[in-house]
C-alpha cells in the first residue's frame, strides 16, 4: 500500500464527455457505462446535467437509484432550477448524492458572457452554493475558466464558495489555455491564500485544446490537488478533456515522481471501459491512443522486437496485463450456445436485460452465419448498436440492393411497422444513398445525413463493419445518431440509418435541442 495522498477519480465521461459533438449516449447506455464506472473503482461519476432535458435529469435519477460505490453528481449552473434539478434527480444516491455548481469568473465571462460584476458573482456564487446545501452536505464548487480569472478575485470566489459550505473546489482550465506550471502555480497560490481551502478538496479539470490536458492535471497534483476530473478516451467538449486512462497509469507507473499518489482505481478494468465508452458513443479509439489504442504495447522494430524478448522492460514501461490486456479469449462461432453469449457479455462488462440479451442473441447467430469467428470486439459492437436503440418504431425486416459499374444502383427494402409490412424500391446516387431514400419512401421521413464513417471492428476480409452516423430529420431540432454493425456495410448502413429513425421518432422530434446547446455550454 502507497504511503502517499489519496487521488480521488471523478469521472465525467457521462456529463463532460457526453457533450462532445456525436457522442450523444441513450439513458440505456448511460446506465451501462455507470455500472461499469463503478466496476473500474472510480470514486465519483457526474452522470449529467440534470436540467438540461428530461432525458437527462432522469439518466442522473436512475443511475443514483441503481449504481452502488460511487459518489453520484448532477451538474448546476448557479441558477435556482438548476441546482434544484440537480438535487432532486442525485436524491436516491441519499449521502451518496453530490451537486456540482459552476459559475463563470474570469473578466471575459463576467463582461461578456454574464453581464455581471465581480461583487454579483460573488453573491452568485455564495446563494448557489448555499442552495445546493439545503439538498446535500457533498457540494463542489466550480469557477468556470479559473485558469484565465485574475488570481486576486479567484481566491475571493473560492473563499465565498468555502464559507457558503463548497466541500469540493474544482479550478477548471475550461478552454485548454493553461500551460502546466502556470496551472500548478494557481493551485498553490489559491491553496496557500484562500482562507478556508484547507476545509476543501481541490480539484482539476483540463480540456485538450492544447493536447496539455493530462500534463496539466498532474501539475495540479503536484501542487497540491486532490482530484482529478476526466473521462474515458479523453473524449469530451472540443478536443476533449483529460484522459481516465492517462492521468491512472502516469499516477501509478510513476509514482516515484509523483510522491506515491494512489488512486482507487482497478487498472484490470481499463481497456474493457475503454471500450465499453467507445461502443456506447460511437468514437473509435485510435490506435495510437496511449493505453488503450490497439498500438499502444504493439512493437513492430525489429531492435524493440529483440529488446522486449530479452526483457520486457527494455522498451515496454507498463505490462499491458495491468490495463486488462489479458491473453485474448477465445472467440465465439456460430455454434457457440446461448450460455457461452451470454457469459462472454458479462466478462465484457453489459448487465443487459433479457430481451436484450436475446436481440444481440439473434444478431449474433446473424453474424455468425456469415463470420467463421465471432471476436469479442464483434460483440461489443453489436451491443453498443442493440443498446443505441431507443424504441424500435420499425424494424427491417429484409434489404436487397443491386448495383454495378455503369448501373443505376436499386435498393429494396421491406420494414415492419407494428403488424404492417411496409415495402418499398429505390434508388439514389450510390447504393447506400439508395438504401437511405428507400427507408425514407416507406417511413415517409426526409433525412439529412450529416456525417457518415464505417470502420472495420476486427481484422479479416469477413470483419463486421461498423457504420456511425448522425442525419438531421427537421430543420430545427438536433440531429439523430444511430449505429449498427453486420458484415455488410450496405446492411450495416441501412441499420444504423434505421436506429437513426427510431431514436428521432422515440424522442419526438426533440425540441430540447436549442435549449441543450445553450445549456450545455461550460
Ligand atoms: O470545463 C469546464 O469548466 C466545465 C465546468 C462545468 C467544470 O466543464
Ligand atoms: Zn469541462
């Protein structure tokens, strides 16, 4: 056991994360990943902005009703019905419940974001923290773009927010402006000036703008911060937050320089809630990502070859068992039994429901049919695509396309609509167009697609592919993501095209969009 500081993980992959363009996750996915965020020993999980939409407000209820271990946060503006939205929705979490309040403070917020005066925020910032008291002891404090606020004013708002009852102080470098000794020195000037900051956690929380999101999280360590806030794959607003994987393993493999800071995370779990995060939000993990990329322990030189023979320490500065890249089990066939499915999706970290255990049941034997190997990677995919569906207004019920060099591609297409089966044929310029017109034939929808990428999940020519999109189906309104995989891209396409459909009609058209966006800004 390490003799030095404890370093909480506060994981905001669900909140922060969530907010980067695509991500978006279904409530059903959310609670997935939160369970699994509890499996990987994090000590506190923000699991959404609760007044930003119904959908979220009731992700945060379910996940304080249901995931155990972990403190649960519900994100508030200093604003009365944010804060209490946020504690009504981290209530079943009881003492377990945090609210964490932010409040822009730095003089081009204040001017021209806010419109307030340094004695506004102040007041601002002691009635918002208050508030959130009258629901939980377990309080944080956020000065939004701390890294950019005059240091003399920043120690103000923080002495505010202590004496109002903040427990937690979270000095954000919200644009990824901060290089990491001028980080590290605002956390020691703070923490050696604001009156009270020994009563307080202080916290860091760094964006990627700079790529310096990491290094200046453990600057912040160094000076004398005792959690740090990131996500999974580092995925999050812009270019992302600090990566989970990154700050746990530089903490652990370099203890030695950062005076045996320890963290409670189980690093067996990394890579398998590395992925889960992928699946669940349809980013794809580079695969020079540290840690958790396919390259990441992959030696191709020959010299390092020879090194990590002789000892793997040559070349390699972490055993990659150590982040759960065990020895690969074996993959499953199309003979492989309901059991073995099942046993593999719980090793894989899902918690699924019995209906859904017997959708990615059929889609496996689909896939199976077709794929001599069916690769855990396969499997994930194809939860990740199931648990993306929200309510499945139609269903396909089979997809043909003809196409060739010189001829006109035709798509036809039968859904089922609730006990109506619904055909249609048509074509569009190249086959997955058609297949999307056609979709749109029978469901009467007019979709934009926005983005599209397919990516192979494994290797192989008979490899499932994955398509990821997000198609905008009324001019006002956010776009709809969907996502599925087959071994025919065509098919996949036509799925996740499909998933697309389902979510919008599912979520009625979701006029909470505009609000979102403008809520959602930190
Ligand atoms: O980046 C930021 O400042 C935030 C705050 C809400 C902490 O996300
Ligand atoms: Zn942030």
């Amino acid at each position: 056991m390490s003799s030095g500081p404890h370093i909480q993980i506060f994981d905001t992959t669900l909140r922060d994360g969530e907010q980067c363009p695509g991500a978006a996750m279904t409530g059903r996915q959310k609670l997935e990943v939160a369970r699994q965020l509890a499996r990987l020993g994090v000590d506190i999980i923000e699991a959404g902005f609760p007044i930003a939409s119904r959908g979220d407000f009731d992700s945060v209820q379910e996940i304080a009703r249901t995931v155990r271990g972990p403190v649960i946060c519900g994100l508030a503006r200093c604003v009365n019905a944010d804060i209490d939205a946020a504690g009504a929705a981290v209530k079943p979490a009881g003492k377990k419940g945090r609210i964490h309040v932010f409040l822009g403070t730095s003089k081009i917020h204040r001017d021209f974001k806010l419109g307030k005066a340094r004695h506004e925020i102040l007041r601002l910032t002691t009635d918002g923290v208050r508030r959130a008291r009258r629901f939980t002891s377990n309080v944080e404090f956020s000065p939004e773009d701390a890294s950019r606020t005059e240091i003399d004013f920043l120690v103000e708002v923080v002495e505010a927010a202590i004496s109002a009852g903040a427990t937690t102080i979270n000095l954000p470098d919200t644009t990824g402006y901060a290089a990491p000794e001028e980080y590290s020195n605002m956390f020691a000037q703070v923490i050696a000036q604001a009156r009270g900051s020994a009563n307080a956690v202080f916290s860091t929380h760094c964006h990627n703008d700079l790529g310096l999101a990491v290094a200046n999280s453990l600057a912040a360590v160094q000076a004398g911060a005792r959690q740090v806030e990131c996500t999974l794959n580092g995925i999050g607003e812009r270019a992302g937050n600090a990566a989970l994987e990154e700050v746990v393993m530089a903490l652990h493999t370099r203890a030695d320089f950062f005076a045996h800071a320890h963290t409670n995370i189980q690093t067996r779990e990394i890579v398998r809630t590395s992925r889960l995060v992928s699946a669940a939000c349809g980013f794809p993990i580079p695969r020079n990502k540290a840690i958790v990329g396919l390259n990441a322990f992959a030696h191709s030189s020959g010299i390092h070859q020879d090194g990590i023979l002789k000892k793997r320490e040559t070349y390699e500065i972490i055993d990659p068992e150590i982040v759960g890249w065990g020895k690969t089990e074996l993959p499953l066939t199309k003979h492989s039994g309901r059991a073995a499915v099942f046993a593999r999706l719980k090793h894989l970290g899902y918690t699924l429901r019995p209906t859904e255990l017997q959708a990615v049941f059929i889609r496996f034997k689909e896939i199976g049919d077709r794929k001599k190997f069916v690769h855990d990677d396969d499997l994930t995919s194809l939860v990740g695509a199931q648990i993306h569906v929200a309510r499945e207004t139609y269903s396909l019920e089979s997809l043909a396309c003809q196409s060739g060099t010189g001829r006109k591609p035709v798509a036809t297409i039968t859904l089922r609509h609730g006990r109506k089966i619904l055909s249609a044929q048509g074509s569009g310029d190249g086959v997955v167009d058609s297949v999307m017109k056609t979709i749109d034939r029978i469901t009467g929808l007019k979709g934009h697609l926005l983005d599209y990428s397919v990516r192979a999940v494994t290797e192989g020519k008979d490899a499932v592919g994955e398509v990821s999109l997000n198609v905008r189906f009324a001019t006002k309104g956010e776009p709809a993501s969907g996502r599925a995989a087959a071994t025919d891209v065509i098919e996949s396409s036509g799925r996740a095209y499909l998933a697309a459909v389902n979510r919008w009609l599912a979520e009625g058209g979701r006029v909470s969009s505009k609000t979102r966006s403008t809520l959602a800004s930190p």
